[in-house]
C-alpha cells in the first residue's frame, strides 16, 4: 500500500530531513521523491510505502499537518488511490 | 511515481477550488421495521437507523483523513415514511420523531424520507400522512420531507398538486419565527429518483436494496477554474473541458462511495455527479456561466449556457464512475449560490428564467424566497408548472419555495449555513387559483406509451 505526502510552502534549510525522519519513525519508507522549486516556492512529492505504518493512515495525515504549522510549510499525506482514480484511466 | 502535475492539481483543486464530496449518504429499508402498532413501529426504526449508520460519521472521517478530500455531509435517506405508517397513518409524526432522534444520536445533519409518493393516486393514508408534514417540520430539526405528485409515466396528480400548496404555505406559517425555514426542508417532486443522495429531496425507494450507499460530489469551483484558463476558446472546447473536469471530479466521488461502501457494510448504489453550490465564494454554479461569457447570470444565453454545462457534467462523469444516478447535473438553488444571490438582488434573475433553466438542468426552483402572502394555489400552480416540464422532458423537477412570513419583495431572508440566503423574489400577481381547484389528474403525455 502506498501514499503520496506533498510538501509545499516557502524553500527553507532541512525540509527533507525533517519530513523523511519524521516519516522514518512512524514505519514509512520513502521510495521516490521528486521536488521542483520555483521561485522560492517549493514544492516536493514523495511515494511512500506505507505498509509498516505503525499508525492508522488518517492518524499519520493529521500529525503530518501539525508538522507542517510547526515548520511553516504544508504537508499532506493522501492514499495514492486518489490520484489514479483520479489521473489514470 | 506520478505525474508531479497531476498531483499538484489535485492538491490545489482540494485546496483553491473547494473540490469535496459533497455528502456520503446511507439509504436504509424501514419496510423491515414496520410493526402491530405505530409505537413498536417507531422503535424498531429507531434502533434500524441507529445500528445500521452508526459508524457513517467515523468512516466518513476516516476516509476525508486517509484520501485528503473533505467529505462535507454525512445523511441517512429511508424508505417514504407513508409506507411504513400506511395502516396507522396518525403515527407518522411519532415514527419521524424517532428518525429526528436518530440523526441526533448519528450525529448527522440531515435525514430524509418523511415522503410520500402519490404521483398517480393519493389514497386516504397518504392524504392523512401529507397533511401531517408541516407540523412535522416544525417539531423536528433534522428531518427532510418530500412529496412525489407527478411522472412522466402517470400525468399530474392535481389534487396532490393542489394539496401541496398548503402544505407549503402552513410549513412556512408553522416556522414563521425562522423566516419559514420548514420550507427548505420540503420538496415538492415530478419523476422523483430513488436513489438520491442530496437533501432534501432525499429518500430510499422501495426498489433499493436494504443497505445502500450513495455519494454526492461537487466541484462548481474546480469547473470555473478550468474554465478560466481558456477565455479565448470556443465553446467545442469550453464543452471538452468541463467533461474532463468532471471526469476527475467523479472519479474521487467512484473511490470514495465504493470504499465507503465496503467499510459501512452496504451496497454501492451510485455516485450523483452533480454540481452542487454552497453560498461560499468560489464555489457558485452562476460563476461558471459568468464564466462562459454571460455578464450576469438571467441574462439572455443563460439556459444555453447551463443546457451546455449540464450536458457536458454528465458525459464527463458518465464513464468516470460504473453506477451514476440520483439527479446528476447542475443544481441551481439560489439562496445557495452566491452568484444567484446577487443576480436576484440586481433583480436581473427572476422566477421565469428560473424555470427556464429548470428545463435543461437537473432539478427545479429551488430554495427560492417568495412573498409570505403569495396564496396557497399560486404556488401549486408554481409546482405544477414544474411538474409538467419534468413530465414532458422525461426529467426530475422539484419545487423548494418559501413563502416568507410577514415578507414582501425588497425585504430578504437569511437561513445560515449552507441553506445561505435570498431576497424575496416576486411571483406572478395574476390568479389561477380556478386552474388549480379543477382537481383531477392532467393525463400522462403520448410520449410515455412505449409499450
């Protein structure tokens, strides 16, 4: 089972480190990430594999969002189901 | 790994353009509640409702959590209540009382199904059971009633039709303290569906399995936007768009009604691609014919305007999802839509053009504020209007007015929420009320002998 978390807001120092050990601890591998800055803007997306998630999904997608208040960036962690439902055909 | 855009337009459809799932809806059979006495009835359809949909808040929750897309309303739509009470019509009331207490105990908003369908023929439980409809509204907070009185299969039933102007009216008096506010909670139908998710209109029909699920999407936001990056283009093109935007929207809908389906222990009924407003800014039905070119949403170029979006919201979501149902188009209720809401007060959008475009999209005049003192068989002959261009059109209609006590044109009504509000519009001052005491049934039209 896999989800995407996005990571967008203004470019700072550290964002991956801080989000991927932060994925770390609660079972998630990161297995592909592609980022993309565009003035100052950053935007990242990563696939993660969620298989030994040690918390419910819905749990990991709100702490995901209080880090992100925390770091001044959003980030969002959604079931990839969305996206082919949505993207793919 | 996938497209960076196409998830980045996602995001930004959920979270600039006010993309949601409108209401994930759960139609509950109370045929196997019915009883020896209206009391066990009332009972049984309690704890029916109460165990069946006890975990629609939690999953629905949960699954906004895990997809990140906002599931906005959670309802329980069950069987015409004048079915189950048709042998002791006097406990209706009690019966929807128990479904009022049951969407407390749910947690949900909205409940539907105080209905009654008398399209053809209303027999004397049903009469008994209409007339029991405004006080109902009046007593309960959450419970959503509606009336079939016409197809295009069995004509108009005028006496139902005449009937259901008083209902309205006495709602609206019976709930005058909130503007009739009873009035937003009642609708009037021709070619009712079964299987609607939205309210009020809501209720399970007797063809429905026992359990169902059915999701509602939206999306007027997500539409105008896409239609805002191409100003230039013609309207092949405009077309091409929406049916593409509403493929993705009703595909996020599809995921989500059968994962909801599987959790809640139901059957997947079917998504209602509809495009449905709220009165927030940004997610307005009228914007998108601003958008199309219309400098005010009544202006001539309306109806072709909305024909072309409610067309094209189908076929885009048609193949997105493999059971579409329900009312699936565009709604146009217009206390609800900010674009709406100020079309009326410039007074450039009036109750005519409004049954114009009832013509072509889905449903009909809905949440429409009129004067309190209209009478009673001005606004039958309002629904029955209605009803006969859903009766001819092979389509649903429906009348949702509010006659506002003690209001007039040039006064307005605010009912909160997503309910928004509306100045009062004017209504024909002429009077059919010799039409509409004839009584009688207007006959089905040629078109429905296929026989």
């Amino acid at each position: 089972m896999r989800a995407v978390v996005t990571v967008t807001g203004k470019d700072k120092k550290g964002i991956i480190a801080k989000v991927s050990s932060f994925l770390a601890e609660r079972g998630v591998n990161v297995e592909d990430i592609s980022q993309t800055i565009l003035q100052d803007y950053f935007a990242m997306i990563m696939l993660v594999d969620i298989a030994d998630l040690n918390v419910e999904l819905s749990e990991l997608a709100k702490e995901c969002d209080d880090l992100g208040r925390e770091i001044g960036m959003s980030i969002r962690v959604q079931h990839e189901a969305i996206f082919n439902a949505m993207h793919n055909i | 790994m996938f497209n960076k855009f196409d998830v980045l337009e996602t995001i930004d459809m959920i979270e600039r353009e006010h993309l949601d799932i409108r209401t994930i809806t759960m139609g509950i059979s109370l045929l196997p509640c019915v009883r020896g006495s209206g009391e066990e009835t009332a009972q049984a359809v309690y704890d029916t409702v109460c165990a069946k949909a006890k975990n629609i808040v939690r999953v629905a929750e949960q699954l906004s959590g895990e997809y990140g897309i906002p599931i906005v309303n959670k309802r329980v739509s069950v069987t015409p209540v004048s079915l189950i009470c048709a042998a002791f019509p006097q406990a209706a009331p009690a019966v929807g009382r128990a479904l009022d207490y049951a969407a407390h105990e749910l947690g949900i908003d909205f409940l539907g199904g105080y209905s009654a369908l008398v399209h053809k023929g209303m027999a004397d439980y049903e009469e008994a059971f209409i007339r029991s409809i405004p006080e109902l509204l009046a007593t309960t907070e959450r419970v959503c009633s509606s009336v079939n009185i016409g197809s295009s299969k069995s004509g108009i039933n005028m006496d139902a039709v005449r009937l259901m102007g008083e209902v309205v009216k006495e709602t609206a008096e019976r709930t005058k303290e909130q503007d009739g506010l009873g009035c937003a909670k009642l609708v009037v139908f021709a070619n009712a569906v079964e299987d609607n998710p939205f309210m009020a209109g809501a209720f399970h029909g007797v063809g429905e399995s026992g359990t169902v699920i059915n999701v509602g999407v939206s999306g007027p936001g997500v539409v105008k936007h896409a239609l805002e990056n191409i100003p230039d283009a013609n309207l092949n093109d405009a077309a091409e768009t929406i049916k593409r935007t509403a493929f993705k929207i009703t595909r996020a809908g599809q995921l989500i009604a059968k994962e909801a389906a599987k959790r809640l222990n139901a059957e997947f009924g079917i998504v209602d691609l509809s495009l449905a407003p709220t009165p927030v800014m940004g997610d307005s039905v009228a914007h998108i014919l601003e958008e199309l070119g219309l400098e005010c949403v009544g202006g001539h170029g309306t109806t072709a305007a909305l024909a072309m979006l409610n067309d094209a919201v189908k076929k885009g979501g048609v193949m997105a999802s493999s059971h579409v149902g329900g009312l699936s188009g565009a709604f146009i209720p217009v206390s609800e839509d900010i674009g709406m809401i100020e079309a009326a007060q410039k007074g450039l959008l009036h109750i005519d053009k409004l049954e114009a475009m009832t013509a072509v999209c889905s449903v009909g005049l809905d949440m429409i504020a009129i004067p309190g003192k209209t009478p009673a068989t001005t606004i039958s002959a309002i629904i029955a209007d209605e009803a006969a261009i859903g009766m001819i059109n092979n389509k649903t209609t429906a009348v949702r007015v509010i006659p506002v006590p003690g209001k007039d044109v040039g006064d307005s009504v605010e009912f909160g929420g997503l309910l928004g509000r509306a100045p009062i519009m004017p209504v024909n001052p002429t009077d059919s009320s010799r039409f509409i005491l004839r009584g009688g049934r207007i006959p089905a039209p040629i078109h429905s002998n296929k026989n």
